[in-house]
C-alpha cells in the first residue's frame, strides 16, 4: 500500500484533513510531561484540544531545554495543535468556567496531586455531575492511592523505581537514567491507549469513567517478564551493558571512521549470516552456537570477532555489506543523521512547519500513518492564553463577563 501524503501539516489558516478524533473535545489541565503528551497525540490525529494553563503560572515546559529569541522550543512541539486558555481553577470565576466547558467536552486530563481537584471542588462527583459521560485521565506519579499517592512524582522516579535504571548501565557502572523523558512518553501513550479505551465503552455504557494512570506502572509493563522470572526462579536481571542475555553477538561497534553500528541476531539465521560476513563461519558448528542463550555465553568471542571485522571498514562500508547479507545492522544516529536518513525522509517522519515566531520550525511528526483518515499538525505551540477570549465566548460569556473574569484573576 502506498502511504497517504497528507499525513503531514497545515498551518491554522490552510484545512487540514480531518482527523478521525474530529469532534472529540479535550480539556489538557496537566503539565510536565506526560498528560500534556498524551493531550498532543490526541490533537494530532483531530481532537479539538485546550490547554488550560494558570493565568500567571504558565506551564513550564515553555521555558524547558534550549530557547530562540526568548521562544522556547520545546513548548512548539508539545503545544502543537491545542487552544490555549487561561484559567485559575482555585478561583470561583475558574472553577464555573471550567465546569461550562466539562460539560460541552468529552476528555479531561490531568496531573495533579491526588485531592488537590477535590480541594476545588472540582473532583469526579462534580465533573462527572457536569458531563455524565466525561472520561477523566489523571495522572500521577504513583496513582490516586496507596501509600506514595501523595508524594510528588516524576517520571525519573518511575525509571528508577521500575527497575529500569537497575538493568541499565555496564556492569561495573552505576544504574543509568535515561536522559529525556522515556517514562513520560510511555505513560502518555498507555494514557492514550486508556483513553480510547474508555472512550469505546462509553458507546456502551453511555456512561464516562475515571482512568487512573501512575506513571511507574507503564514504564513497568514494558521491561518484560522480570516478576515472572524471580516469582518462579528467584532471577533477577543483572546489567550487562549493551549485550543481551538471550543472544549473541549484541553490541554497539566502532568503525574505522570512529562511528558506531549496533548489530543484533535475536534470529539464529542472521546470527549464522554475520558469521559468515566476518569470516568466522566455524563458530556455526560449535554446540552452544545453537542457541541464543548458548552465544550469549560465549559474547567476549562473538564480539571479538564482530567488532575486528567492523573495526576495519567504515560505517557506511559496514551498512552496505550487512544489508546484502541480509544481516540486522543500524548505524548510531545522534539527531544530524536523523534529518539526513533517506528513510526518515521517505515516512515524513521530521516535518517542517510554518510558526509566526520561528519563521519555520521542525519537529516529529505525528505517530503513525492511517490510509483513510491521517493525522495532521495544523499549528506549532502558541503563546500562554492566546485563545481565552475565542474559548470563553465560545461558552457563551459576555464581552463584560470575561473583562469581570479577567479583573478577578480567574482568567
């Protein structure tokens, strides 16, 4: 199948495809980074998403990482595709406005503490008194309950308190932490994931629900079976670097030209083909060879012999030769050779978009390719409270309602 060209992006002026969440209504309360990620993907593929950010306490992940100009970058992805209203939920004028747009809205996501909506008089008896079938995603560190419920969360505790950085690192070096927001993004898509989920049993049910989302679960769900294997054999996963123990050889390698390929052989018949790319096909014939656990027991020779033979040709000589083997190889990009990959470039993968500060902008485009109904990045991050008035009188607020909104700080 030939993959749809309009996957692709459109400023807010040009029409967009529309997307299949077209007519979802979600209302983004979160910040810092996975309820604000999961919100992006949703808008991304059609929802009409709005952040709703504090009238003087911004979301700060407009001033997170590297800026142009004072224009924080990382806000021109994360904010994509989402309205941006200004509302102080603590307030009485916040909390009457936001219970108008719960009930014209679909999704409600956020991460605060677990009572803190509560506090407001915002919890789930009143939201779901407001709109019966709102679905509301909150995201937490450690979930609504339990004894860490209240403790703040991040998604760096979850990489560490899911064992991750346990299994992360060499040997002989410290646990690893990733150094992006690995946890968040998995968090944002199982909350994507629950979302649609609960979104389909509202078909049935006719009936919103609460997704209860803690950030350590997800980052747990995707390590493997490591609770099976201890309950069963009292195994716990070591570090062991780059290599596996299920296979061998499985590594990072040095080329002559001081760049890395990383090579694996998870399947016997492309373990078999690098030997015989390297010219080691004897180890074919050893026993233990047979085996994915037997090699990686015998990975200091299966390296050796691997990174020799790269060690004297250059990346892309490597690449070549593995690819007419029919061998599993990937160079080592770092975010230069991302842009400049042919196969990045045939999916569309990095896009380039129009942005009134920037002038242009690139970034990630959006998740996946549908044939019938693609996703779209219709705009770039815009400015804190930028569509406030266009919202509140969307609800039908008087021009003075608003200005008496505004005066109070509510808005």
């Amino acid at each position: 199948m030939t993959p749809p060209t309009d996957n692709d992006t459109t400023d807010a002026t040009t029409e967009a495809p529309r997307g299949p969440l077209t007519g979802l209504r979600v209302l983004d309360l979160a910040t810092l980074f996975a309820g604000p990620i999961c919100a992006t993907m949703l808008g991304d593929f059609g929802a009409e998403v709005i952040k709703v950010e504090h009238p003087r306490r911004p979301d700060p992940s407009r001033g997170h990482g590297p800026s142009k100009d004072g224009v924080g970058l990382w806000w021109k992805t994360l904010g994509r595709n989402k309205k941006n209203l200004t509302l102080d939920l603590s307030s009485p004028g916040g909390r009457e406005v936001l219970l108008k747009l719960v009930a014209e809205s679909d999704v409600v996501i956020e991460n605060f503490r677990p009572g803190t909506l509560e506090k407001w008089h915002l919890g789930w008896d009143e939201l779901s008194a407001a709109n019966p079938r709102l679905v509301l995603a909150r995201v937490t560190g450690f979930g609504q309950f339990g004894p860490y419920a209240r403790r703040p969360g991040f998604g760096t505790l979850a990489e560490a308190m899911s064992g991750f950085a346990a299994i992360t690192g060499q040997p002989d070096g410290p646990p690893t932490l990733p150094p992006f927001g690995l946890a968040d993004s998995i968090a944002a898509l199982a909350t994507s994931y629950a979302i649609m989920t609960a979104l389909h049993a509202r078909d049935a049910t006719d009936r919103g629900q609460v997704v209860d989302m803690a950030i350590i679960e997800p980052m747990l769900s995707i390590l493997g079976p490591q609770a099976t294997w201890y309950d069963q054999l009292g195994y716990v996963q070591p570090r062991t670097g780059n290599r596996s123990t299920n296979n061998a050889p499985r590594n990072t390698y040095r080329t002559t030209d001081d760049k890395w390929v990383a090579v694996s052989t998870s399947a016997q018949s492309i373990a078999e083909r690098v030997m015989h790319l390297v010219g080691r096909p004897e180890f074919i014939d050893e026993e233990w060879f047979a085996t994915g656990a037997g090699r990686a027991l015998h990975a200091d020779e299966l390296d050796a012999a691997v990174g020799g033979w790269i060690a004297q040709h250059t990346r892309d000589e490597v690449v070549a030769a593995f690819e007419k083997a029919e061998a599993a190889i990937a160079p080592i990009y770092d975010v230069r050779d991302v842009l400049a990959d042919e196969q990045y470039q045939a999916l569309n993968s990095i896009t380039e978009l129009p942005d009134p500060d920037l002038g242009t902008v690139k970034m990630q485009n959006v998740l996946f390719r549908l044939s019938e109904t693609p996703g779209s990045i219709r705009w770039t991050g815009r400015p804190h409270g930028s569509d406030t008035d266009e919202i509140l009188g969307g609800l039908g607020l008087s021009e003075a309602a608003v200005v008496s909104l505004r005066e109070a700080g509510a808005v």
